[in-house]
C-alpha cells in the first residue's frame, strides 16, 4: 500500500531507534571477523607509523590517518582582511581605541 498524505505513522512500524541497517551490520560484523583474526587496526597503523625502517612517506600517510581518530577536524573560519576592516572606519577607530586603552592598562600596572 502506497504511502498517502495525511496518514498517521501506524504504531510499531519503521526502524526502531538506533537499530542498524543491514548494510551497516554487514560492515561491522566483518570489522569485527577482521579484528579478531588480525588485531586492532588502528593498533597494527600505529606500529607501521612509528617504525623507523618503514619508508618514510608511508609513516606520513599513517601519521596523518591517526590523527583523525585523535583530533576533530577544524572547521572553516571567516577572515576579514585587512581592507574590508580600513573600509569600515568605525571598526578601525574602535579597535584602535580598544588597543590604545589596553596598553595604558598594562602600563599602570
């Protein structure tokens, strides 16, 4: 039965909560066979990172694929250059300002 507009979800239906998909669960469970039999993976990338006899653009790539586990990625930032701040006089004389008051304040104490 095709959906219709204006139908009320029927209680129960759909995918609960957190469940997996199929092709998800295909993937972990043959991560998890993967493990099992050869280790962690991230563990066997660190070996070959940190190896000093490992050539030295793949300790690079490996390196560089570690720190994606480890850090968060950056997001992009806005930059106002230089003439967009001289265009707006008023921001200019505030920063200026704002800069001459702080260092009157470093210098008084």
């Amino acid at each position: 039965m095709p959906f219709v507009a204006g139908h009320k979800k029927v209680v129960g239906s759909g995918m609960r909560k957190g469940q997996m998909t199929r092709r998800s669960q295909t993937t972990a469970d043959a991560f998890a066979r993967v493990s099992d039999k050869y280790g962690d993976p991230l563990e066997a990338l660190a070996a070959l990172a940190f190896d000093p006899t490992t050539e030295p653009s793949i300790r690079m790539t490996g390196l560089k694929e570690l720190c994606q586990y480890g850090y968060a990625k950056c997001k992009s930032v806005e930059l106002i250059t230089a003439t967009e701040v001289i265009n707006d006089s008023s921001t200019l004389e505030q920063l200026l300002s704002d800069i001459e008051r702080k260092l009157q304040e470093k210098a008084n104490t």
